[in-house]
C-alpha cells in the first residue's frame, strides 16, 4: 500500500521548471491510475504567468512567489492559507 492508494485526494506541488512540472506529470498519472482524485495543483517560486494545466491535467490551485525576505514576511503563509480554503470550498 502506497499513501497515494490510502488518500482521499492529491494536492500537486511543483515549481515551475520543466523537469519537475514533467515529474509532477507522473505523479498525477500515477494517482489516476490508482483511482485517486487529484485535487489540483500548487506552483511554488512562482512568478504566476505558467499555466501546467495542459501537461498534468488539473486546475491550478495557486502560485506561491519565491521567497525574496529573509526571514519571509507572512505573504507566502497567506498564499497556502488561500489555496487550502479554496481546496476546501471544493470539497464541501
């Protein structure tokens, strides 16, 4: 048994390179296959103008920018706060 096989859903997240996109790609078959839902996808170190949508086939849940303040000023807590209240209204 795999944690994909035991989870309700699948909640992507992936920067937006090609090799890791390409990566979470496999991820997302690799779920379908085992029948479980994939919820979406999350880009981290963003800058927001990719859409993967196409290559793994979910909804883009959010982009996270990279971190440019060290240490981070909460704006990137707020960005992952938004996306699992969206993540819920879905699921509910």
């Amino acid at each position: 048994t795999t944690p994909i096989e035991v989870a309700d859903r699948v909640v992507l997240v992936s920067t937006p390179t090609r090799e890791s996109l390409v990566d979470t790609a496999k991820t997302a078959a690799v779920a379908r296959a085992l029948e479980t839902p994939v919820s979406g996808i999350v880009l981290n170190k963003s800058s927001g103008d990719l859409d993967p949508s196409p290559l793994v086939s979910c909804p883009v849940l959010g982009h996270v920018p990279t971190v440019t303040r060290c240490p981070p000023d909460g704006r990137n807590h707020q960005f992952y706060v938004e996306i699992v209240q969206d993540i819920h209204k879905r699921n509910t």
